[in-house]
C-alpha cells in the first residue's frame, strides 16, 4: 500500500470496514443487531461531520471520501436549469437497471415513487462542447411521480442488492489482494474484476451504468493541472490524488509480480492500470457513506441520482426553509427538489432516500451530499460543481507567529477553546463573515497581555479599533493574494462560459474557478464594509484621523480669502487707537517699592 494512500481520510475507515460492512449481511439476526450501532453513529450527521471539521480540516487526504452521486458526464445540458450532477447513466441502461432490481432482485419499491425520463433541456445531453464527438444517447433524469411530504421514503434498495467491502473480500479473486487496503480501494478492485467479465457477471445490469469520467483530475496531465487548476485551493489535493492511484495501482502489480504462484499472471490480467484508474473514479464518486451502518457501499439505481451541495443546517421552522430544498426556474416553470442522503434502515433492511420537504409530482430529484463538501471538494470527485450551492465555502488557514512574545500565554489560550497553534483551518462562507475565524485573527494581533481575555470566541466582539484595523487589513492582504493566484478575472470565466469551442473539461475548471473567486470577493466585501466605519489609523501614540494633513491644508486654504479682510480690520483697530492702552501699559512685572 503506497503511503499516500494510507495516510488518506478514507483509509482511517478501512480499519473497521470488515466489521461495519457485515452489518450489511443478509440475515436478520445481523440487522437486529446493527440497531444498537445506528444510535452510536446518529450523531455522525452530514450537519455534526461538517461542525467538527469547522475547526481542524482534513489532513493527509488525497483520495476523497466517497459520496453519494453520481460521476459526472461529458455532456449536460448548456445551461442548467437546476443544480446536480447530470449521470452519464443513459436512460435505456437506467430503465433495464430499475426493471432488474423490480423483477429479479425484489426491490418493489422502485418505480412506485420515481419516474426515469428522458433529461430537461436537452435530452442528449449535449452542453455545446464543439470540441467533442456528439452522442446521441438519451440521458437519464429522475423524477418524483406523485406528491410527496417531508420524510416520505421515496426510493429504497434492500441491502442484497447493495455491494460493500465484504463482498470485494468474499470475491475469489479479488480477495487475496485487498488485505490491509482502504475501504475504497477494495470496491474498486471488485468493480474492475467485475466490469472484466462484461455480460457474464451477475451484475451486469448494474455495470452497465458505472461509466467513468474523462474529466477527472485522476486523469490530468501536468499541462492541464498549470492551466486548469492554477490558484485553486485544490490544485496540490488534485496532483496528489492522481499520483496516489497510480502508486497504489503500482503497488498491486508488484504484489502480483513478486508471487506469482498465489497471483497468476492470467488472472489477473484484468487489473491493468487504465482499468484500475477508471474504477477507483467510479467508487470515489459513487460509493455512498451510509452512517447508520458505518460503511460504504455501491447501491443501484440510488448512486445514478445526481447530487447537490448539501444547504446549511436549517430548522424545518425557519421561513427559509423551503428555499434551501426546493429550486424553482421562473421561465420554464422546472422544479427541483433536494431531498436527504443515502442512509441504512434497519426495519426495512434497505439504504432509502427520504424527502426532506413537501414537493409536487414533476420535480426533478437532486441527493444532497452527504459529507457536505464544498464545490472545491465535489470537483475533486466528479470534474463538476454545483452552480448554485447553497452551502458553499472554503477552509483558510491561519496560525501564531512564535515570534510573537506572546505566543506561550495565546498558544494556552487558544489550546483551552479548542483551537490549534499551527495548521488551523476555518470555513469561510460567501453570505456570512465566519465569527471564530475572525475572533482568532483578533487574537492573534493582539499585543497587549492585557487584552489577551478581551476577545470573545463565541460573539462577535471588537477588542480595539487598533487592532480590528490591523486584523482586517491583514485579511483583505489575504483576500488580494488569493485573486491575484489566478490568471483570469471573473470576467474573463464569465466570456469563456459563453465560447462553444472549449472542451467540457475546460468549462467546468472555469465554473470551478468562478465559485472560488465569487466567494473571495464576497469576503473581500465584507472587510470592506468593516473597515468603512474605523476612521482613524494605527500610530504610537493611537489611532489618528488618516486625513489630519490634508485637513490642515484645506484649512490653511480656506483661510486665504479672509486675508484682506482681517488686515483692514486691523487697520481700523490701529487709527481708532485701541492699541494705545496696549502700547501705554507697563512691559515689567509689576510695581515696586520707594
């Protein structure tokens, strides 16, 4: 196992992917047995897994942890009406799967919820990429074919039909290969095995529709990386993903090489390395976290729903609920409804889908992600991004400087609210100001061992206007660092988008590009607005009005045309005599004696 791999987020899992993934067994005995587990793992929440990373982000990963959704395709529609991920499911291959999980595998519920049709707004899914071979393939889209309330269960696949990490170690050929490999890793050796035998796996139906994507970073080359990828916050994740699949693929044809014997080279002929990429692709973008149970697992049909950035945590009581779940387009009158994440049940024994919201029949159906990545990090996993996020952010690090003479009391300091002295990470918002991130830069400038306990972490509180200026101007430095990183302004993303001659490729680095700079501008935005009402500067003796030379030289202007007039009035004051009594009055100090 190649060492970037195993530092990875997902690797951490493997350690109980044996385990967690047999509470996907086929027995009821086993599913009895998960119900104390779901109550261990409720508070895994997509809400509660994005709060703790708030404050320290991921480390170390470079092969993302796996969503529920779909790879993204080659072609989708120019202009999305709706957020999501189109599939590159086609819609005969999606019809054949949901017919075959009906008929032949028991899973009655489907169909009687959803309704797969061909795609809105261009069928073909043709997004006017001029650069590439034209399809003329239906695409699949999903539907909502009655009326639904929030919490109605609106697909599920029992868990026979779902494929986790014990089925890759129960797999005659696979299984010798995948001990002490990642979770993910080993589904997709059981999908590169299984997509080798074509027609004559069991699973046909299902593989039909696990097509890879050419977009993917997996796939760049250096060349593309400078180009595409130059001043994103992803730009180094991306290269070390790419070169971590091809160790690890490396790493298994050396294990296949040293024994022979126990590996026959004829065997395992299938594992070659643009198969390996491709189904390492698929299961990163496909395989669905399911918290209940602790594992991941490949579930068909439910993986084809595309996906969409999960909103932020929201009470169904909140007026702005409905907003956050519901997407409506004025001119063509389409809807989409974002409904939950994939999750296991234990009564039923399936993984279902739930609507979060009331929604209508017609909606277009959208999962939300279920790690609530950010469009950086979806990116990552399919090539694509959400336009219309509604949760979209990014982690910006901050540290202490250790030449600060403060830094021993602050590092204290800091340790006790739960912060870290190095390698820091925030979630930076494009509607809001992030209240830690600022209360930290606060603290960080402070000098004074007497304001050390004047900034609050949990309210939004100026220490002092000095050293609100400092720290504001500090991260409206960082905000110009980050735009100047690109090659290309906003506009230039905004006149690329509307080109027909560039690849699909290149259009969606360039949306990936625009979010990033629409929420490093919001941010610079907002200092802006912050530092409007600090009128005053930082010097030695306090904070000065910024403009108190150029006040003394509007003065001294503005006292030039009442000039003459003062001198004539002097003039009148000297022939009147009033300065006679001032001339006659004594210079010395006073009287004397004799």
């Amino acid at each position: 196992m190649s060492s970037a791999i195993s530092s990875s987020l997902f690797s951490s899992k493997a350690s109980c992917a044996s385990s967690s993934s047999r509470k996907m067994s086929r027995t009821r005995t086993m599913r009895q047995n998960r119900a104390g587990k779901i109550a261990s793992v409720s508070s895994a929440s997509p809400q509660n897994h994005h709060r703790r990373n708030r404050r320290k982000k991921r480390s170390g990963s470079v092969i993302a942890e796996a969503s529920s959704a779909s790879v993204a395709t080659q072609k989708v529609p120019s202009q999305p009406i709706v957020p999501g991920k189109t599939t590159s499911v086609s819609l005969e291959d999606a019809r054949e799967l949901a017919a075959w999980l009906r008929h032949e595998r028991n899973a009655k519920m489907v169909g009687e919820f959803i309704t797969i049709q061909p795609a809105s707004g261009n069928p073909y899914g043709d997004r006017g990429d001029k650069t590439s071979t034209a399809t003329t393939t239906e695409m699949a889209e999903f539907t909502l074919s009655k009326n639904v309330e929030g919490g109605d269960v609106i697909l599920s696949i029992p868990q026979d039909n779902c494929v986790t990490a014990v089925d890759a170690k129960e797999h005659p050929i696979v299984a010798p290969l995948i001990e002490e490999k990642p979770e993910l890793v080993q589904l997709a050796l059981w999908l590169c095995c299984e997509k080798a035998k074509a027609k004559g796996s069991e699973w046909w139906p299902y593989l039909k529709t696990l097509n890879g994507n050419p977009n993917s970073v997996l796939r760049f080359t250096e060349e593309e990386f400078k180009e595409l990828l130059k001043g994103t916050s992803i730009d180094k994740e991306a290269r070390q993903r790419r070169d971590s699949a091809k160790e690890e693929y490396e790493a298994l044809r050396a294990a296949i090489a040293e024994d022979p014997g126990k590996y026959p080279l004829d065997v395992y002929a299938f594992l070659t390395e643009s198969a390996f990429i491709d189904a390492l692709d698929i299961v990163c973008a496909r395989a669905q976290w399911l918290n209940s149970a602790n594992c991941y697992a490949m579930v068909p049909l439910m993986d084809a729903i595309p996906i969409c950035g999960a909103p932020p945590p929201v009470s169904p009581e909140d007026p702005s609920f409905a907003r956050f779940y519901e997407i409506r387009d004025i001119k063509t009158g389409l809807t989409a409804v974002r409904c939950g994440y994939a999750d296991y049940d234990v009564d039923s024994a399936s993984v279902v889908l739930c609507a979060n919201t009331r929604a209508s029949a017609g909606s277009k159906i959208l999962q939300i992600d279920h790690s609530v990545r950010n469009n950086s990090e979806l990116y990552l996993s399919f090539g694509d991004v959400d336009d219309q996020h509604p949760g979209d952010y990014e982690y910006w690090p901050t540290e202490l400087s250790e030449n600060d003479p403060l830094y021993a009391a602050k590092k204290s300091v800091l340790e006790a609210q739960g912060f870290a002295d190095k390698g820091q990470t925030f979630p930076v918002y494009k509607d809001r100001m992030p209240r830690e991130f600022l209360s930290y830069l606060r603290f960080a400038r402070v000098t004074n061992s007497e304001e050390l306990f004047a900034v609050s972490f949990t309210e939004d509180k100026v220490v002092s206007p000095m050293n609100e200026y400092e720290t504001l101007q500090l991260l409206m430095a960082d905000c110009r660092d980050r735009m100047s990183a690109y090659d290309t302004n906003e506009e230039d993303e905004l006149l690329l988008q509307k080109r027909d001659d560039v690849s699909l490729k290149i259009r969606n680095a360039s949306r990936l590009r625009r979010c990033e700079k629409e929420l490093v501008g919001e941010m610079m935005n907002a200092v802006r607005r912050r530092l409007a009402p600090i009128r005053g500067i930082p010097t030695k003796q306090g904070m000065e009005d910024p403009n108190s030379d150029l006040l003394e030289i509007f003065d001294a202007i503005e006292s030039i045309p009442n000039a003459p007039k003062k001198a004539f009035e002097n003039f009148q004051k000297w022939a009147r005599g009033d300065y006679e009594d001032e001339n006659r009055r004594p210079k010395g100090g006073g009287g004397g004696c004799g």
